[in-house]
C-alpha cells in the first residue's frame, strides 16, 4: 500500500504543478482541478467546488486507484460543516477522536461531520471508482432562523449553532433518498449557464440541506419515512449502480437499453424505470452528460484535436459532436478552448 504523509502529499502537489501533472483552472464562480499520476502513484482524482456565496459551496470530487493507497489529511482549524454525499465507491477513514478505528463512508449513504483542527487518514480501496459530493456550510448560515427553529434542529447541530461548540462529531446519517439523489443528480447534470446557474445550484444545496434535516430530525425520533425507501429493492439499485458504471466504461460503442439490461440482470422496463428514479436522468441523458463532461475535459488538456475527442466520447461526426457540445454547454469546443487562454 502506497501511503504518504501531509508533507509528502504538499510537496508532490507542488511537483505535480510544476510539471503540469495538475491541471486547475476557474470559470465564473467554479474552480476545477484534476491529477493525473497513473504512473508514480497509480491514482487519477478530480475535484470541482462551486462558491455559491459566503459560506456555502459544493464540492464534487472523485477518483480511482490502481492499489490501495493511503493519505494524511490535516483540517484547518475553521473547517466548516460538511454534508457528504457517497454516490460511487466506499473507502475507510479513520479520524483524530472520532473512536480508535478506521469507519467506512459507503457508497448510497450520507454523513454529516464537523472536523475542523482534526488529523484524518483516508484509505482508497483499488480499482473502485470513487465519486462525492459535500455541501460546504457555514454554521453562521443557520443562525439566521429564529432561536425557536434553531431548539428543533438535531442535537449536534443546535449544539453547533446555539452555542458556538466546537465539538467534533461525525454521523451517517442514512441511505441517499431518492429525493437526494434527484437533487444531486440535478447538481451534476445543470443545464443552466451564469446567475441563473448559481441560483440554481444554491437552490439544489439548500434543497440537501432540508432532506438531511428532515432525515437527521426523523431518525432522532424513530421515524421512518415511506417515501425515503422508495420502490426499488436494495439489490435493483445496486445493479442500476452497475449500469451506470457499464456506461461510464463504454463511451465510444454504449449498450442499447436491452443490452444494457441483459447486462446488469434487470428488465428492460424495471432498469429505465429505476435509472430515472436513482439518478434523475435517463440512461441516454446520463451517456449524453458524461461524454460531454468527459470532452469537456479533454478539450481543457489539449492533447487532442477536436475530431479525436469527438471519437474518443463517441461521436462519429465531429459536426454532431461540436452541435452537442454547444447545446449542453452554450459554447463550441474551439470557443471553448480558446476561453482557457484567457
């Protein structure tokens, strides 16, 4: 297992700068960052995050690992509070006076935790695919509401608020609903461009922030909620996960929707059904959204023309490719990567 301290990790961020291992660059209120270090660490990771205003912001990240790998992270001391969300992979953690032993955060469940000052260390299982994303808060956000609103909320965060306590805590907090993941999806897949983006996803924060109240307040009083467990079995959700990873796997030749079915041991019916339901789109609106992120990407590393990444996410036609590229992102590919220089 491959496992680096702090000052490890910030001297090869450095080097990774240097040598332009690191790719980081910001459009309007959204900064991106993605690593490629297949060859010295056998680990590729991405990270965006979303200033929505002071105080709060998404950050989606994710990543995968050839061979186990380990890394310590030191929290600042004015670490906010963080919403997490586990949509792909699980990896093991373990946490400075959060008990003695490593926990897992899993993939369909969410966590809440307030960690400033803390020594973590965070082990990548390997070739799992790993994706999040943590809604950033200020605990200042809260304590606008009324002191009565405050004395309803769960136990850590009234803490939190009412009192300034710096206590650290971490929770699961249960399974992803299909209500959260709609809004998450929503975040992932926004189609909006300028305010009417940020509106948008500040929108669809405040939205997971209510859910997780909501989920956090009914567990507090052993309520369960119907419309939380939704439909689908845990073993059907677990097979749209992997048809959502056949995907991922198969930009350039996709499985129709019945060989996509064959595939994951779903009918046809039951996987579109359950695909929408689980991720907000449908299994084409979701092929359509990561090739164009995935073009998007290789456009921005300039190692290819546009002709070869349209092929590369598989687009026959680069015509077909540059109209789909404009209408997802309101922008050309060559404007697009023209817009970088600047």
């Amino acid at each position: 297992m491959k496992y680096l301290t702090i000052t490890e990790t910030e001297a090869l961020y450095q080097e990774y700068l240097e040598t332009g291992k690191i790719i980081s660059y910001s459009e309007d209120f959204e900064t991106f960052f993605k690593i490629q270090a297949e060859q010295e660490l056998g680990i590729t990771a991405y990270d965006r995050t979303i200033q929505l205003r002071p105080g709060l912001k998404i950050k989606i990240s994710g990543g995968k690992a050839k061979y186990t790998f380990a890394r310590e992270i030191q929290h600042h001391a004015s670490m906010p509070l963080i919403l997490a969300f586990q949509l792909a992979g699980t990896y093991r953690v373990w946490t400075e006076g959060i008990g003695n032993d490593y926990y897992s955060e899993k993939r369909g469940e969410n966590y809440l935790f307030f960690l400033p000052g803390t020594k973590e260390i965070e082990e990548l299982p390997t070739g799992e695919n790993l994706e999040r994303i943590r809604i950033i808060v200020e605990p200042d956000i809260f304590r606008n509401f009324s002191s009565s609103q405050i004395d309803l909320m769960p136990t850590e965060l009234k803490t939190l608020i009412s009192n300034d306590s710096r206590q650290i805590f971490h929770r699961n907090v249960g399974s992803i609903t299909p209500a959260m993941q709609q809004a998450l999806q929503q975040i992932i897949n926004c189609p909006y461009q300028g305010i009417a983006r940020q509106i948008y996803l500040e929108s669809k924060a405040l939205e997971l922030i209510s859910l997780q109240l909501i989920q956090l307040t009914q567990s507090q009083s052993g309520i369960i909620s119907s419309s939380s467990s939704g439909c689908l079995q845990p073993d059907d959700i677990e097979r749209i996960h992997q048809a959502k990873s056949v995907l991922e796997a198969n930009l350039e030749n996709p499985p129709s929707l019945i060989e996509l079915a064959r595939k994951v041991q779903l009918n046809d019916y039951k996987l579109k059904r359950g695909f929408k339901e689980v991720f907000g789109t449908t299994t084409f609106g979701y092929l359509q959204k990561i090739r164009m992120e995935r073009g998007k990407n290789l456009l921005a590393e300039r190692m290819l023309t546009v002709a070869g990444v349209a092929q590369t996410v598989g687009y026959k036609s680069p015509s077909r490719f540059c109209d789909a590229f404009k209408k997802h992102f309101g922008i050309t590919p060559r404007n697009y990567r023209m817009s970088l220089n600047f």
